[in-house]
C-alpha cells in the first residue's frame, strides 16, 4: 500500500539490523530499539490518518484475516455445515455450528482466498445463490433451535456471472433479505473486510451490526462509483470519500451500532488481538439482547432499518 512505504522501510531497516547483529556478534540493541519505537510511532501516526480510499486498501490486504481464521481464534468446537439442499454447495460462504466462550452460536461468513487455487475454489469471496441459500438454511436452523447468530461480512459483492443470474442471484439475496428481518433470534453481523453491495446486505439484516475499524462498507466499489458516475476510473478516491463507506462515517450516520478496534497497524497484523476485540464485542451484544423478549427484539430490527435514511431539514 502507498503509504505504507516508509512503515515497510523501517521494518527492513530493523530486520536487516538484527541479522547483522546476529552474523557479527555485536550489541546493537540500543539502535535496534531507537529504530523500533521510530517505527511503531510512524505506524500510528499513519493508521489514524487514513483516508477514507486507504482503508478500501486494508480492508482488501491479502494477510486481513478471513472468516476461517476468525473461527480458529474465536471459537470452540466448530461443526461446518454444508449446502443449501437445492442446487449444492458454495465455498465462498462457510457457516456451523460453535462455540464462543461457551456460548453456542451459529457462525456464517463469506471466504475469500489467499492463495490462487483458494480464491479460485472460493470465487474471490462473491457468492453464487446456493450460498446466500445455504446462509438461508442456516438462519433457519439456528431459529428453530434457539441458537443466536453472528454474520461475518468480506465480499466486493454477490457473483455477477450469467449462471449466478440463471439459479435466481436477485431472488436469494431478497428472500434473506426478508427472512432475516423476522428471525426470532438475535442476529450480529459485523463487516470485517469488504462489505460489498446486495452481496453484503444478505448476511446483514440483524440487531447489532458492527465494523471493524478499517474496513468499508458501500452499495458499490469506489472504483464502480467513478466508473459509472465520472467516466473516469482515476477519481475512485473521490468517490470513496463521497460514498462514506467508512466505519466512522457510518457511525455517524446511524447505519451501524459501533467499531470494533483493530490493533495498531490494521488487523492483518495481529489476527489473534483482533479476534478477541471481536469476541468481546460479540459476547457483550449477546448478553444484552438476551435479556429483551422476542416481540420486542423483533420490534427493535424492524424500527432500526426503518429509519435508516431518515433526515431533517433546517429551514
């Protein structure tokens, strides 16, 4: 990422620092440490003044922890569940059983891939119908047992392809669209990466919906935005910037409830710091909508998307 070019600096100049010490035999700690606190300084100073088409660029780092690593971190015991009994089955969304702190919880998130075969295997994180359909069962599953629910988004959005179109694209993500608003459950979702268009707001129907610190969420890309409104590709960061896709403009704006912190130098730093700022903000949420009856749990969802978009005019 440009502006982490001098972060990365630093860090070579640390590394190569340490192996000469290593190789010569000299003590070097007292330049090492100098050259450390440099550059933990030069990683706050950057990572809180990001711009709003910076944090499209951490939200999209290919090291940002996925929903499987989420899992490894986060949970106990985690049955994956596969299918959606129509058509098969779609990589690019996993959900299960686990559970978290004791807690049980049915998990379902979109997975993207890191290495070549795994992003082909997961479809770069865009899921076809028989995932949103598959997410569909689930919700319905964990309803039907009483088990809460927690949606991990990071898709650029539903698969666009002809044969996602054929098996009925649109029709998947508006049925979970209406599902979700009547699930006698409570639902947490929370944006970790991307959150991408219809393709997020099919796992995104819930109670508490939370965002990780840099990640973005947006009806369409930055670079979708500029194509179409601008006819020209290179204004992106404008169009990010008027699209306020940001964790901290949607907070503002009443889209979502809160942030989740990422450690300093984005999550894909530290998966395991992250994972239990997440937990914890899961588990608390948790402990507050138990203690609400279905009716009014339900009331709650509905009154909160009903406002959404709502605003006053000053005369």
């Amino acid at each position: 990422m440009e502006f982490e070019k001098e972060i990365l600096e630093l860090e070579s100049k640390i590394a190569d620092l340490k192996k000469f010490s290593e190789e010569q035999g000299m003590d070097l700690k007292e330049q090492i440490e100098k050259l450390q606190k440099a550059y933990e300084e030069k990683l706050k100073e950057k990572y809180k003044n990001l711009s709003s088409w910076d944090k499209v660029f951490v939200s999209r780092h290919p090291e940002r922890p996925y929903t499987l690593d989420y899992i490894e971190h986060m949970t106990t015991d985690f049955i994956e569940l596969h299918g959606d009994r129509v058509f098969g089955d779609d990589p690019a969304i996993v959900g299960g059983l686990c559970k978290i702190d004791g807690q049980k919880v049915m998990l379902i998130g979109q997975q993207k891939g890191r290495s070549v075969e795994e992003k082909l295997y997961r479809n770069f994180g865009m899921p076809n119908p028989e995932g949103y359909r598959k997410a569909l069962r689930l919700y319905k599953m964990a309803e039907r047992f009483n088990i809460p629910i927690v949606c991990l988004i990071d898709t650029p959005g539903a698969y666009p392809g002809m044969e996602a179109e054929e098996r009925g694209q649109g029709e998947a993500i508006a049925r979970n669209l209406m599902e979700m608003a009547g699930l006698k459950v409570p639902i947490i979702s929370v944006v970790i990466g991307e959150g991408g268009s219809g393709g997020a707001l099919a796992l995104s129907v819930a109670d508490k919906i939370f965002m990780l610190e840099n990640s973005v969420y947006s009806v369409i890309s930055p670079e979708g935005c500029a194509a179409i409104l601008y006819k020209d590709a290179s204004k992106a960061p404008q169009a990010a910037e008027n699209l306020k896709i940001s964790a901290q403009s949607l907070l503002e704006l009443g889209i979502i409830d809160g942030i989740v912190e990422e450690p300093v130098g984005g999550a894909h730093r530290d998966h395991k710091c992250i994972a239990l700022n997440l937990k914890n903000i899961i588990l608390s949420s948790f402990l507050e909508l138990n203690k609400i009856s279905v009716e009014e749990l339900l009331e709650n969802r509905y009154n909160k998307f009903r406002k959404i978009g709502s605003f006053i005019v000053n005369e």
